[in-house]
C-alpha cells in the first residue's frame, strides 16, 4: 500500500452533493481541532468555508476511524455524505487499496464500498448505514411512547406531525405535499431545538413523488440549510417506507443532487451517491495562528 505523501495540516475538501466537507487527519496536525478552530476553519469568510470537518482517527475496531464536527463546533455522531467524503478521501489518497472496507463512527460501524472509479480515484461510493432505530429513547425523543411516528407537535405558531428516526444520528421528517424552502428555513430552527429533543435533531420536509421516488428539503443540526445530506436522506427514506408511501428502493432527489437508498425488510440501509474532489491544500501559519481567535461579528 502506498500512501500519498502529504505536508504537516494538509486539508482536502470535497462535496457530496454539494454537502461540502474539509478532511483532516488527526495524526497529521499541529493543532488541536477546538471548539473555536472548527468554527473558523468552517466559516467561508476567515477560513476555508464548509459545511463540516471530517477527522480521521485511530481505531481498533475497525479499518479506520472517523470523527464529523458541526460548523458550529459541535461533533455529530454521523454524516452520510461526510462518510463517502472520508472513504473517497481514504482510498484516494492511498490509506487503502481495498474497495470494501470498515469505517468507525462516534456510535457504530458501517461498511464502505468503492463501486465506481475514474481515472484511479473513487467516484461513486456505496455506504451500509447501519440499522434505522424508531424507539424514542435510542433517538433521543422525549417520549413514553414505543414509536414517535405521525406525531403532532407545536413549532413556533405552527403544528406540525412528525415522525422521529435514529440513522445513527437523530432526525425529524414532515410529509409535505409540497416543498418550500422558505418554510424549512424558518421552522427547521424552531424543530431542530424543539424541547422533545434533548440532543437537538435534524430536520427534513419529505414528499414521496411515486412508490421509487422522493424528494426532501433539508435543516442540518448545528449546519442550517444544506442543499444535500446522506443521513437525511437515509432517514427521511425510513419515515416515508414506515408511513407506507414509499417502497423501500427509491432515489432520493435533493437540491444538490440524487442519492439511491435502500432499505430491507430489518431496517437496514445502504446508500449510494458520488462524491467530487475540490481542492487539496495546506493550513496556512497565519491561519494556525488565527484558529482560537473568536470570530468577528
């Protein structure tokens, strides 16, 4: 296996989607990833500009271990996207010449496989998920009941019914007959920090277009509005098989593109989607410098 020499704090950022994320490896930093350096890092006006920071970590459980952080400094306990981010950059970047292999994420396992390349690298990336969770406790909802499924809850001066599933992180999906971003952009925030949800949650508004078919519009916890995300899709696909809209094969549309989830009879999910490089860099010393500063405004 050869691994692609690479300088101290080299970055590489890449867009599932347009869901953007910076990849970093934790045993090749000078700097230790706070709180106030993620944030900078992230913001597109004193860093780099991102949706995320993905981290490569050791793992003794699996082939490699993987880390997501939040633009708001928070750390997630999984990304879709930010996965196929990390095993394009893994194979990529010549950590593995296998094209199936074992990621470890903050709560589980989940299993990689390279299904189309171009040119040497990884362009369309399979991801198994792992195993959708309804109970209310595993989400976390703050809930007795066995399932929180077509729920009515209060947002705002809004109710809305909702159905809560864990993907590995917690999301809450609407069933919308139709899609408007402005609605998810002004009550995504309000259901993201609803009371019911101790650890907060992500937010999709879902529409089933036919048996094989859906579309979602998309408020990431600690993100805001995304124009594409692997868990949310994977989650609002779950919530559209469980309401009986769906089949459990379908392509998922979002504003960034497409994503083909499927879901078996035990709940398990595989998700299918490219990833593109877009630029591969080294943190400046002024950044480094910069990086515990609190930003301005």
């Amino acid at each position: 296996m050869h691994i692609r020499e690479m300088e101290k704090n080299t970055f590489v950022k890449s867009h599932g989607l347009g869901n953007e994320y910076l990849v970093l490896d934790s045993e090749n930093l000078s700097f230790k990833l706070t709180v106030p350096a993620i944030k900078r890092l992230c913001n597109i006006h004193f860093g780099i500009g991102s949706d995320g920071i993905v981290l490569k970590v050791p793992s003794e459980k699996a082939d490699f271990g993987f880390r997501v952080y939040n633009p708001d400094g928070s750390e997630a306990e999984k990304s879709g996207n930010g996965l196929r981010i990390f095993c394009k950059y893994l194979y990529d970047y010549g950590f593995t010449e296998k094209k199936q292999f074992s990621v470890e994420t903050l709560t589980d396992m989940v299993y990689a496989d390279i299904v189309e390349q171009e040119g040497g690298r990884a362009k369309r990336i399979t991801v198994d998920m792992g195993k959708a969770k309804f109970n209310p406790r595993e989400i976390p909802v703050n809930s007795d009941l066995p399932e929180f499924i077509a729920q009515k809850i209060t947002a705002g001066d809004r109710e809305f019914e909702v159905n809560c599933v864990s993907v590995g992180n917690p999301h809450c999906v609407v069933v919308k007959e139709q899609l408007d971003e402005a609605e998810i952009r002004k009550y995504g925030p309000l259901l993201e920090n609803h009371p019911l949800f101790p650890n907060r949650i992500n937010v999709q508004f879902a529409k089933a277009l036919s048996r094989n078919e859906a579309e979602i519009r998309i408020w990431e916890r600690g993100a805001g509005y995304t124009l594409a995300s692997g868990s949310s899709s994977c989650a609002a696909a779950c919530a559209l098989v469980k309401r009986g809209l769906v089949d459990g094969d379908l392509t998922m549309y979002m504003q960034g593109g497409t994503l083909m989830i499927q879901i078996d009879k035990e709940w398990n999910i595989r998700m299918t989607g490219e990833v593109r490089e877009v630029a591969k860099g080294i943190l400046s010393q002024e950044l480094l410098e910069d990086l515990n500063q609190p930003l301005a405004g």
